[in-house]
C-alpha cells in the first residue's frame, strides 16, 4: 500500500528519519532501490494503520493459509515492536519491511524482521538483506561477539534455510522456532559476499521528513 494513500485515508503521520539507501542487483540484472527509515515516536500512528490495513491473505492468496496466518501475526509483532528503534523499508513509496534489533555490549538480537508486499502475489527482492544489512554494518562498530535471532519455521519463504545462507547456525529450538547465532568471524565472511550485489549508501539526516514531500 503506497505511504500516501495510507495518509490520505487514515492520517497518521509518518515522518522517519530517512537513514539510508540500497541498491542491489538480482538474477536477471535489475536493479532494486530501497529506502530504509528509522522509526521516529511521531511514527506510532503510521505503524498501527500500516498492521491493521495489510491484509496478508488478501495480498498473497497462493500461499498456504495456514503459512500466511503466521506471516500476519509476525507482521503484528513487528509493528509492535519498530515502535521501539525499528526500521523500515520502503520502496517506490511503498512500505516492504521492517526489522527492529536490541543490543548490549556482547550480542545483537534480531526481534524481529518482516517483509510486506506491495502488490498482490508481489514481494520485493533482497528487503531483508537491506533490512539485515544495517543490523550488520552497527554490529561491526561494536565490541559485540554474535547475533542472535530465532528463526519460525512454520511461515512462508523458509526463514530457517535463508539465515544460515548469511551465516547462521542452530543453537537449539523447539515448537516451531529454531534458536541461530551469528559470530563476528562469520559475518565478516558474509558481509563481503552480500556487498559484492548489495550496497548502502548511508545518509545524515538532521530532521525527520515527510514522505508525502518527496
């Protein structure tokens, strides 16, 4: 659902700290222009009408509906949860994503990361690497040793299969959410093969905008 129209029907504000962008290559050589933003207080009201007016089922009839009930509930979390320093992505003024992380001085934890289409039966490619990317490029300024996340299994796409493509390996689980961590030796590796088709080219932001500007 474009960000205006969100506005428009409903009038929540959203004017996020535009922190970012990305640019990355897929297989047939397109090129994909993301825009990540750091969720501002102001933005709460966004967020709310953003959880309440995506209809997953409605977006994505050909998955398993069982799968797609999961996917709404992690969208729930999700948007609970960027409330607290999370992220968005969005693209062609779309809102594609959000992930929030927390972090001390020995590990990251990745809460919760969510992809949102934009069409029907369309998800935009390499969301979560842009999402992750950021988490990973913060993690390397600190003195940090891992990350941590739990991947569900019981949702679309097969989480478990793409975080230990980045690196991941299994500490444990049970119930459906298998427990991964991250080293720093690791990601080293993986940063250098994501940057080799991702880039993100990091903006300074002195004031929050508005997307409807733009």
């Amino acid at each position: 659902m474009n960000i205006t129209r969100i506005r428009q029907n409903n009038n929540p504000n959203f004017t996020a700290l535009h922190i970012a962008r990305t640019k990355s290559k897929i297989s047939d050589m397109k090129e994909i222009c993301l825009d990540i933003y750091k969720i501002t207080p102001e933005d709460y009201g966004f967020l709310n009408i953003l959880g309440k007016t995506t209809d997953l089922h409605k977006l994505m009839p050909e998955i398993k509906y069982s799968e797609v009930d999961v996917w709404q509930e992690l969208l729930k979390i999700a948007v609970i949860k960027a409330k607290n320093n999370g992220y968005l992505a969005v693209h062609n003024k779309k809102p594609c994503g959000l992930m929030q992380f927390t972090k001390t001085d020995k590990k990251y934890n990745l809460d919760i990361i969510c992809t949102i289409p934009t069409e029907i039966n369309t998800r935009v490619p390499n969301v979560g690497k842009s999402l992750m990317s950021i988490m990973f490029d913060d993690f390397m300024k600190s003195n940090a040793n891992r990350i941590e996340l739990a991947a569900v299994t019981n949702a679309p796409f097969n989480a478990y299969i793409k975080y230990t493509r980045l690196g991941f390996k299994q500490t444990g689980g049970e119930n459906g959410v298998v427990s991964m961590k991250l080293t720093r030796e690791k990601l080293a590796e993986t940063m250098r093969t994501i940057q080799k088709y991702l880039k993100t080219e990091y903006l300074n932001p002195t004031k929050t905008i508005n997307l409807d500007n733009l």
